[in-house]
C-alpha cells in the first residue's frame, strides 16, 4: 500500500482531525493526496489550522471545520480560501476556542458524550455553536458550560519517525496530536523515516503514539513540507507564498501535480 491508497482509506463525509499545530508538522503530504483524490464532504478537525485546511476548502473537499484557529501567523497573513469558502457558504465554520476542540476531543477519548469548559462562561460561541450549551451542576446547584464530544474517523499526523508497526516518535512539542490519536477511529502516520522496531523497543519510552492506535503508517521524507518538521526542516515560505497565490482549480491541479512524484515514489505502507 502507497500514500494513494492509505488516503483512500479516508471516506467523503469523514470527521478527520489533523495534527500539527499552524505551519508546523502538518501531514501536507497526505493533505495533497486527499485533495487530489477530490475527496468529498470532510468535516475538519484542528485546534490552530493553516494551509492544510486552507488546501481542502481550495480543493472543495471540505463540508465543515471546528477549530479554534485557522490562519497562516503573522508573516503569512490569513487563510484566504477557507475565508472565501466560508463566506461563500460552502463550507460550514463551527466556531471554538482552541481549548473547547482540546475539550470535545478529551470527551472522546474518555468515551462519554461531553466535556465542562469552565473558562466558557461568558460567549457569543454558547449561542453560535452547536456544540455548546449549559447544565446545572448537579453538585453545586451552579451553571457550567459543556461542548460535545468530537470522535473523528480519522486522524492523519506526520511524525520525524515510526517503525513498520507503527509505533511513532514525535520530537516536541507534541501538539494535539497524541489526544487526536487517541480520540479517533481509525490514525494514519506519516513518517520522516522508517527506523527498525528493535531500535524502537531499546528506546520505547520514546514513543509517543504506539502501534496498536496506528492503521497505517507510510514513509514520506518532507512529508510536512512546505511547513516545518523539527528539527528536520524549516518552513518554506516561498513554497507558502506561492501557493496562496493560486486562484484558480488549473492552477491548483498544476501545484499539486508538482508534488505528485516526491510525495508517491516507491513508498509503501508497512
């Protein structure tokens, strides 16, 4: 199995999470291979997007995003398709703090239905999000805010390194991604590296994901790229530019086609 056929194990209208955090270790690798297989009907899941969600609304695969943040920092200003998809109407935006997608998925992972916010007293998300609404807390008497839990189908993370089982190693900071992974259905690892499981067994208290939570893991040198993998590589914020200067679905097919060879050579899922 390639990266072609480990993104076909994405189905359209899946709640996929995306781990990374910004412009940094996004699974972009898979991100571009979902959107060339113009997946359709993706509810997203992050808790700071950038050009991973900003690429899917592009590419129109994208029915919903919950997130708490979906820009491309400072330097890079904003997420200009997701922006115009949302406003368009193409593209359902259900508005959270990054600690209320944290909350959702925690539920998630405990396996019952809501989690209390307590920093959610005061917000105009209470009202505008369906996620939210208040309880009495059958202990004090007093209201408490709740968000519903968030299990995706499917969480896909790019890592420095994994071994053919699927135990994976993140470097620092871990982000999201291990409670993503916990949280989900179903995880796909993208690795910088493919190490043997016997240096993974010498070294297990370096393993962040372990291999039983993995569905499959798939080899991709730069397969954060053009965002950051620490300490592997920095962000190309050339590449960045470039892309947010697309305008049309010609120019978008032509960007991804670029990365179609890097992205797919000979890699096989173990």
């Amino acid at each position: 199995m390639k990266l072609k056929e480990a993104a076909m194990l994405i189905e359209d209208g899946s709640i996929l999470a995306i781990g990374g955090n910004v412009l940094h270790r996004a699974p972009m690798a898979l991100v571009r291979e979902i959107a060339r297989q113009k997946k359709k009907g993706l509810k997203i899941v992050k808790t700071a997007g950038a050009m991973d969600v900003d690429l899917l609304c592009f590419a129109g695969c994208v029915q919903s995003v919950d997130a708490g943040f979906v820009s491309y920092e400072s330097k890079y200003s904003l997420a200009n398709h997701y922006r115009y998809a949302v406003q368009n109407g193409d593209v359902q935006a259900n508005e959270h703090a990054c600690y209320t997608v944290i909350s959702a998925l925690r539920a998630a992972q405990a396996g019952i239905p809501f989690m209390p916010v307590k920093g959610l007293v005061v917000s105009d998300l209470i009202e505008q999000n369906d996620y939210f609404t208040k309880i009495t807390d059958p202990f004090s008497g007093q209201g408490v805010t709740v968000v519903r839990a968030i299990v995706p189908d499917v969480c896909i993370l790019h890592v420095e390194e994994a071994d053919e089982l699927g135990n994976a190693v993140i470097t620092p900071p871990l982000f999201e991604d291990v409670l993503m992974a916990k949280a989900s259905r179903k995880v796909i690892v993208t690795a910088e590296k493919i190490v043997p499981t016997s240096q993974i067994r010498r070294e297990n208290e370096r393993v962040s994901i372990p291999h039983f939570l993995v569905s499959a893991v798939v080899p991709v040198e730069q397969g954060a790229a053009p965002c950051s993998c620490y300490p592997c590589y920095d962000i190309d914020g050339r590449e960045i530019e470039k892309f947010k200067a697309l305008k049309t679905d010609e120019e978008l097919d032509g960007w991804l086609k670029s990365y179609e060879y890097a992205d797919n050579v000979s890699r096989e899922v173990y």
